[in-house]
C-alpha cells in the first residue's frame, strides 16, 4: 500500500490540523481556546468542528458555566488513531521512506 492512501482528506484542512493537534496534547479544549490558538472565526470553527465531529474524531460536550454556555472538544479513540496514521504518512513522505 502507498504511503499516500494513509493521508487522511478530513485533516487537509490547516484549521482542521490545527484542531487535531491542540486536542492530542489536551484532555479537551473549549471553543474560545481553539479560536484563540488557531486564529479562527467564530464561523470557520464551528464548521471544522462539524466536520470533524461528523467523521467521528472528535467528542462535542456542551454545558453551561454559570449562566454562560461553554462548547468543549476531545478526540474520539477513532480521531486519535487516524490523525496518527496521517501524521506518520506525512513524515513518511518528507523523509521518503
């Protein structure tokens, strides 16, 4: 099998990358620390977010902290083991093995 077939489509988006790499290195993070870090608008998060909470990689919590409404990610055990497989076939195309 080609190292290409283990690129995966749903992360070729910087916002999407960015997403997934905040959460590998977070228990969970919540809407406006994502924004922040990654320089996103409030409308191109949410549609990352959706797209990758569609493909199963990442968990969405939503509750409340005091009377405020509070959106919290983290990645699914799927989202976990599929970013590392497209992070290993990108290093394993930048080094040609």
């Amino acid at each position: 099998m080609s190292i290409i077939n283990n690129i995966n489509k749903v992360f070729d988006h910087r916002i999407r990358l960015g997403i997934m790499s905040v959460l590998m290195v977070n228990e969970y993070a919540d809407f406006n620390m994502l924004k922040e870090l990654l320089g996103a608008t409030d409308g191109n998060l949410a549609s990352h977010t959706k797209a990758l909470e569609n493909a199963e990689y990442i968990k969405v919590e939503k509750q409340f902290i005091g009377r405020k409404p509070n959106t919290r990610y983290s990645t699914t055990t799927l989202g976990e083991h599929e970013f590392k497989k497209h992070i290993e076939a990108l290093e394993k195309l930048i080094n040609k093995q």
